[in-house]
C-alpha cells in the first residue's frame, strides 16, 4: 500500500506521465458512458443499418462544429414531415376526388447550397394511385414547377435525378437552380437565404385515400461526427470505438505479458532442455511473420475479434520480452532467500509463484502499459488490412472506410482524422504513462 | 526495452584455443548460426504450413497446380490434337487422379506436410488463382519474386539511414544530457506507440491532399520516365513520406533508447578512466563508449527491422507502394490463397534473413566473438 502511494507520488514528478493518466481516465470515463449511452445492440443495428435507417441525414458530411471556423455557414439538415404535423395539410372531397394540398414553409439561412433535396410521399388507395404536382416558391417570389407524377404507397421523388427539372432550371443542378439566383446573375454562385415554400398539390381518386410527404433538404454538416457514405453517423463508431479499442488493447496486453512472464519463469528455474526449448521457440517466433499469418488466419478462418485477439496472444506470448524476464529471473534465481526457501523445502511451484513471480511485477507493469497502444493500434491496423471484424464499429474501420472510399482525395479529411486522433490520443497517453512507469520502477534507468 | 541479444554468442564459442585467428572464429560462429537459422526457418515453414492447411488449402493448391501442369501437357501434346473434347477432359481427369496417387495427396496429412514442407523451402509455390506477375506468369514464385525489389529498396533504405542518424544523434544527445533537444527526444519517444502506416495517413492528408506537393502513393510517377535519373528523383520523391512516416514512427525512440544506453555506459569506470589519461572527448566517445554498446545496438536495431517488416503488408497498402506487402494485401482482398501463402514464405525467408545477416554484423563487432572467451573467463 505504501509503496503504491509512493509510487503515485512520484507519478506525479513526470508531467507526461500525469497528463497520460488523466486522459486514460477520462478514456475509461468515455467508455463507460458509451456502453450505457447507446447499448451495444443498438449501436450494432444502427451501424449495420442501410439507407432505410439513414435516410434522413446527409452523405459524408462534415462534423457541424466546422461552421465555428468558416465565415459562412454550411446549411445543416432539416426535414419536415406532413404526417408529423409539420406545415400545412388541408384534405378537401368532392366529385370523387380528394384533394390534397401540403405546404411547408421554411426558412432557409446558408449561403451554401444543400447537398440534396428529396421527398418521400407516402399514401394510402386501394385502386389508383394518386397524382401529385409539386412546386417551390422562392424569397425572391418566383415559382418553379417541381414536376408531377403518380406515387405508389410509397415514392421517393430526388430533385437531383430529375433531368427534367434540370433542364427547366437552365441545366442548373436542383439543388442549387432552385436556391440561387436566376437567371441574370449566373456568375453569383451562393444560395439566397430567405422563406421558401414549398407545396405539393396531390389528388387522390378515392374517398378514403391520402398522401403524405416527407420533405427532407439534407445539409452539408451533421452531428458532431459528421457522417460516412451511407450516411451513417460517424459519432457512433468513434463512441463504440473506445470500449472495443480499450478492451482488445488491455486484454490482448494482460495475456500475453502475464503468459510470458509465467513461462520465462518456468524456463528460468527449472533450466535445461526447459529453457533450452523456450529459446528455441523464442527464436522460431522470431522468424514467423505476424501480420501475414493473421491475414492467413482472418482469410481461412474467421474474421472475429475475439479469434485475432487469441491469435495476437499467441503469436506474441514468445516474442522478445521473454528474454528480458529471464534475464531478470536468472538474477533473483540466485538470490538468498529463495535459496532459503529451497532449504526449508519449498516445492517448484511455490518457489515460481510465491518467489519469483512477485519480484518482477515492477518490471512487467510499465511493459504491460506500453504493450496497450501498440495493441490498440494493431485492432486498427487488422481493420486496414480489411481483416476487421465485420460487425463492430471501430476507430480502424473508420479510417479503413475513409481511406477506401477516397475521403483523402476527395477532401473529407474528417472522416479519417477524426478516429486518427483519438487512436493517437489512446495511444500516446498510455505510452507517456508506461515510459514514466518504466523509468520510475527500472532502477538501471533512474536519474538518466 | 529489447536489451538482450539474439542469441547470447558465448556458449557456441565457449572451447576454442587463442592461436585461431579471428576470421576462422567468426566463420565458425557463423555456421553454426547459419545452421540454427536453417533449422527455425524450417521449424517456421512448418508451422505456416500447418496453419494454412488446418482447413486444407495447401491441398488445394497442390492439387489445382497438378491440374494445371496436366492439362498444359495435354493441350500442348500434338499427338493428342485429334481427340474430341471429351475424351481430352477424360483424359486429363485420368492422369490428375494418377498423378495424385503418385504424389501421395490420398496419404495422411502428416506424410504429406512433409512435401509441402519441400516445396516451401524451395520456392515451389503453386499456381496464383487470380493474380499475374507483370508478365502475365500465373507463378506464385515469380508474382512474389518480382515484388520483392521494390519492398528491398523501400525498407533496406530507409531502415540503414535509421540506424544511423540513431546512433550518432543519440551520441551527440548523450554528451548533451539534459538539453531541450535530450528532452525533446524523451518527450516524443513515446510517439513509436502508434504505427508508421498511422503517421503515414497524417502525412498524406498534408502533403499530398492538403499542399498538393508530394504523391499520395505509388513508387514512381505514371508513366514511368524513361531517363534513369529522373526514374531516380521519382522514385525519391515517392519514398519521400513513406521514410518520413517510418522516422515518426521509430526515430525518437530509437534515439531515446541508444541515448540511455550511451549514458549508463557513459559513467562506467573505465570511461572516467579513459577521461582521466586525457583523451579527448571523440576518442572517449568512439573506443569507450560505442564500441561496447555496439553490439546492443545492434540486437536493438535487429528488433526495430522485424517489427518494421512485420507492419510491411499495411504499411506498403496505406502508400500504395507496390511491393510484397502490398501484394498480401491484394491476394487477402481477392482470396487468392496460393499467393497468400507464398507470401507468409517469403516473410518468414525475409526475417530470417535479416536476422542472419544482423548476426553476422554482430560477430564483427562483438569482441566476444572474435577473441573467444578467454577474456570473460
């Protein structure tokens, strides 16, 4: 107890070290929030959900907190649905049609265009389809003819996929003929902030028939993540990223030091063909490579986390540390007091657990922290490799998607920066406070 | 923290007599080096085999390069050109199950692991399924013999002017111990956390995306200019960040490591000694202090090659560098088992290499080595 205070004293003397530990708490803090924020089930059903979930949020866009450092705004997603109760709905009945008319003011207020307007119309009939027209009506008081067309139970109108429109709007895209000014000022190519309407006139063809629409103008920020190319919201994986990340670095980290340690410990007392085999497959490990057999394994075999972890776990229980422990362990073999404890007739196993074991602790904890970075990083390296678990979502997977999907070349660095900064700060701070660790508790390195 | 050696010379030079001279010592070290080394890579091979075979790939591949081989022969024999294609199938059917019973592919999985052993160790790597090497060879051993050179000139490179700049910067550190550039390095040694590939992805968002300066990846310029020195300079400028990305990833502990090692060895005795008869600090320096430190150094540098190769697969993916690593990558993404395999071959032959060939420095400069072991006795 008193060395553990004196430890943390002294902890205290190394600034990167304190500010590694506060970071690694805040981590856990983060973490812990997560897994009870948004449960894993419902992360996962989010994460694996197609277009049908994430309709309503805009493709790759950019975290909202990016309008803080620009001068003007990017528009942010809105949406407005009839069913809902939003806007205006009046229903009117006579000669056996019904008339429907829906209008949804809104306030526009960027002067960057949207990224995509679209509608999605929803009715009921038992026959025949419904009609719709639709128009806008812009600040500016011009109306521009939308398009009309019959919808299905369920339609989903894109004014980006609408050749025609694009030729009324002079060859404009939707998305910005409809929000810029038209058509003198073809040079100005900001949007015109201000109360547009628009309105959709529907007749149904039956009594008890209705439509109802869902406007949507997706914007080109969103959330404090931003989202990925199918729109998911990256927030999710940068939260889930964290337990995942944690678990697998301290997991694969605590078998493999604790596994090696036992082992080098055995090799050490019991000598001989023992040790003598430990080093030999010390050496063999040596010449496996790492990275191309866990391809192998991910390839053949299974893709799952949990299966890498073990595979890590393997391949590095005899990886270099072990000579380092037995370098330290042949040091306590010789020492008095197990000697002792031979004399008095301690069995092999008593001597290993209960003598040796104990005195190399100060030596494994600093190897054991800065075993988790490099570990937390390698989740996201196999993820790169495309070996990522096919469930999970992952800081690696992040940067996988980004990276495959071009968000470098295309300029969507956020999407790759955002899950690379937080694995650099994981990593580092677990790093600063292991090398701190290492030179408090390694006595060869103190004062240098 | 790697402090210990490979393997410790001391034993396998333990008995010899002074009037040998220091070549034949050496020599003899090296043998029999050269002879564990063989028997690890064996040991190696053997075991990737098992792995991969564990769901009968190897199998596969066997089997599917004797039908290659057969129906080759077949379609190439003049003396068959009359046969209907029926009766070719048949045939070719015929002399795949014959050629099977012959090599034995019906026999236990521990008698035939021996013949996949042999044809690891010699290269015999089967037919790609879906890869070609440049010349359109569906060879396992030339689609990965032929990306060989580029990772070589990637790693080999940036891996010697490491070790380097390490070392020496690390020396000029020691002399200044305590100066904001000594605690610079062991403020940021804590950077090697996170992998090159990782720093490599910064690297490319600034240079490439953001300043437009450098290339986002690949080893030369497309087309490849015909002129060799400009062939040079492009392919310097593509192996401009991937190096940058390896220093980020290995420089500052690199030097933090040797620099701590210098400044142990640094208050030793004999170095006060050497201070006191008054020579001068380069002397100091050069006999008394890299010279015994060397040889750690060295086994320090061995580990940092290893870990650097290991990374190769996703590191050369993140560069689009078109070397071995790459190709695992690719023969990952298209299930291309041959190539898979033959690649883990490879890097398992490429480690043990590098780790033969760190030896053999290690036995020059390792005075141990070289003088026997009477000294120590």
């Amino acid at each position: 107890m008193k060395s553990i205070r004196s430890f943390f004293s002294e902890l205290t003397h190394y600034p990167s070290a304190f500010v590694g530990l506060v970071m690694i708490i805040l981590l856990f803090t983060f973490s812990i929030y997560t897994v009870f924020a948004l449960p894993y089930n419902d992360a996962i059903s989010l994460w694996r959900g197609d277009e049908n979930v994430w309709y309503k949020t805009p493709k790759t866009a950019q975290p909202a907190w990016v309008n803080w450092f620009l001068k003007d705004d990017l528009p942010e997603t809105f949406s407005f649905s009839s069913a809902d109760g939003d806007g205006v709905k009046t229903e009117e009945y006579s000669n056996e049609t019904n008339k429907i008319f829906i209008s949804f003011p809104f306030e526009y207020n960027s002067k960057d265009f949207p990224q995509e307007v679209s509608i999605y119309f929803t009715s009921e009939f038992v026959q025949k389809e419904p009609f719709v027209s639709v128009k806008v009506i812009t600040p500016d008081g011009r109306e521009i003819k939308v398009g009309s067309f019959t919808v299905g139970r369920t339609h989903t109108y894109r004014f980006s996929q609408d050749q025609k429109l694009q030729r009324r709007l002079q060859g404009n895209t939707p998305e910005k003929g409809i929000f810029m000014l038209l058509p003198s000022d073809t040079e100005q190519l900001t949007a015109v902030p201000g109360q547009y309407e628009l309105q959709i006139e529907a007749v149904a063809f039956e009594e008890n028939s209705t439509v109802d629409a869902e406007l949507i103008i997706f914007g080109k920020v969103y959330g404090w993540a931003g989202t990925d190319h199918r729109r998911r919201d990256i927030g999710i994986a940068l939260m889930w990223g964290a337990p995942i990340a944690l678990t697998f670095g301290l997991l694969t980290a605590l078998g493999t030091t604790v596994t090696t340690m036992i082992i080098a410990a055995f090799g050490t007392w019991y000598g001989g063909w023992v040790d003598e085999v430990i080093q030999r497959i010390t050496e063999v490990n040596l010449v496996l490579p790492f990275l191309s057999i866990l391809i192998m394994v991910g390839t053949f075999y299974s893709k799952s986390l949990w299966v890498m972890l073990l595979c890590v776990i393997a391949l590095s229980i005899f990886g270099g540390a072990i000579k380092g422990f037995r370098a330290v362990f042949l040091q306590i073999k010789e020492a008095p007091y197990v000697e002792a404890a031979r004399a008095y007739g301690a069995s092999n196993m008593r001597i290993i657990m209960q003598y040796l074991v104990p005195r190399i602790i100060p030596l494994l904890i600093p190897q054991l922290v800065i075993l988790i970075p490099s570990n937390v990083f390698l989740e996201a390296s196999l993820t790169l490799v495309g070996l990522g678990d096919p469930v999970l979502p992952t800081w690696g997977k992040l940067i996988y998607d980004g990276v495959r999907n071009g968000a470098l070349v295309q300029g969507q660095y956020y999407w790759v920066l955002e899950p690379a900064f937080i694995l650099l700060i994981t990593g580092l701070s677990f790093a600063m406070v292991g090398f701190s660790m290492d030179r408090i508790f390694n006595p060869r390195l103190r004062g240098v | 923290m790697a402090e210990s050696t490979l393997q410790s010379p001391v034993p396998v030079v333990a008995k010899k007599k002074s009037s040998e001279s220091a070549v034949l010592r050496v020599g003899k070290y090296m043998a029999v080096r050269l002879l564990t080394m063989a028997f690890t890579v064996v040991v190696g091979l053997y075991l990737t085999i098992l792995i991969a075979n564990m769901g009968g790939y190897v199998d596969e591949i066997r089997r599917g390069e004797i039908r290659e081989n057969i129906q080759q022969a077949v379609m190439n024999d003049q003396s068959l050109r009359n046969l209907t294609g029926d009766q070719k199938l048949k045939l070719i059917e015929e002399r795949v199950s014959n050629e099977e019973e012959r090599l034995g592919l019906n026999r236990p999985f521990a008698i035939r692991s021996v013949a996949f052993l042999k044809d690891a160790i010699t290269l015999n790597l089967g037919f790609a399924e879906f890869m070609n090497a440049d010349n359109g060879s569906r060879s396992v051993r030339i689609i990965v013999l032929e990306r060989l050179p580029s990772t070589l000139v990637l790693f080999g490179t940036t891996n010697i002017i490491l070790f380097f700049v390490t070392l020496f910067w690390a020396l000029t550190l020691s002399r200044h111990y305590g100066s904001w550039l000594d605690r610079f390095i062991v403020a940021t040694s804590p950077m090697s956390a996170a992998p090159g590939w990782f720093y490599g992805i910064f690297l490319i968002v600034f240079f490439a995306a953001y300043l437009k300066v450098l290339p986002f990846g690949g080893m030369v310029d497309v087309p490849p200019p015909d002129n060799r020195i400009e062939y040079g300079l492009s392919l310097l400028k593509h192996m401009l960040l991937p190096t940058l990305a390896i220093a980020m990833n290995q420089l500052t502990f690199a030097i933090y490591n040797n620099r701590t090692f210098f400044l142990i060895y640094s208050s030793e005795d004999y170095v006060e000694m050497a201070k006191a008869k008054g020579l001068t600090s380069r002397e100091v320096e050069r006999k008394y202090i890299l010279r015994p430190t060397l040889p750690t150094n060295i086994t320090n540098f061995a580990f940092l090659l290893i870990g650097v190769w290991g990374g190769a697969p996703i590191f050369e993916g993140v560069f689009n560098w078109p070397g071995l690593g790459r190709t695992t990558l690719v023969a990952a993404g298209l299930f291309d088992t041959p190539v898979i395999v033959g690649t883990t071959v490879i890097f398992a032959y490429l480690l043990a290499m590098t780790v033969f060939l760190l030896d053999f420095v290690y036995a020059l400069v390792d005075p141990r080595v070289k003088i026997g072991n009477e000294g120590s006795n």
